[in-house]
C-alpha cells in the first residue's frame, strides 16, 4: 500500500493549506506563530557604489595624505632592506620599528635635559 505524499503532508500539517498564491505557500493564523514563513530574500546585486562617487576637497587631500604616507613608509623600507641587506619585508620592518623606538627615546631624553 502506497501512501501519498500529498495524503500524508496534509494528515502531518492538516491546518496548512497547500493553495499556492503569488505570495507563495499560506498558512492559517495559529500555525503562523509556530512555523513562521522566512522572509524573502534578495537576489538582485546592487548595481551603485556604496560610497559617494563625488568626494570633497577635504576628503581628496586626506587620501591623498594617506597614500604619501604609505609611500614614505614603504621607500623606507625598501633603503632599510638595502642597507641591512634583509632577505624580507617583515626583517625590514622590525629593525625600522627598533630605530624608530631608539630616536623616540632619544628625543624624550633631550626634552627632558632642557
């Protein structure tokens, strides 16, 4: 004896109708509270930028403050990468953190001296 798919759905879940709409499947009010119908998704990509294509004046020197930034740090790497003859980046970079530390003390010790 085969037993129906619809049959058996229907004695499981007897309160759910199983009329589908363009709102898709509907349900009676008390079964709402207990299987709540997930929200619909979106599918379609976002096609605009998410930050304004215009940027202000301010925020033009202030990137580009940032990248001049960015390339001193890097050309200092590079002129300590030479000098110490470092076969990496990061070797680079921790003696440029321990020579910046050693000119930060001392500055501190020659402001202190005054």
């Amino acid at each position: 004896a085969v037993v129906s798919t619809q049959s058996t759905w229907d004695s499981v879940f007897g309160c759910i109708s199983r009329r589908i709409s363009s709102s898709g499947i509907e349900m009676c009010s008390s079964c709402e509270d207990c299987y709540p119908v997930p929200v619909r998704r979106e599918y379609r990509r976002r096609m605009k930028h998410l930050t304004g294509r215009k940027m202000t004046a301010v925020q033009r020197i202030e990137i580009n403050r940032f990248w001049n930034e960015l390339e001193d740090i890097f050309d200092k790497l590079e002129d300590v990468r030479a000098d110490y003859k470092c076969s990496t980046l990061e070797e680079a970079e921790n003696i440029l953190n321990v020579t910046a530390e050693c000119d930060d003390e001392v500055e501190a010790a020659f402001t202190t001296y005054v």
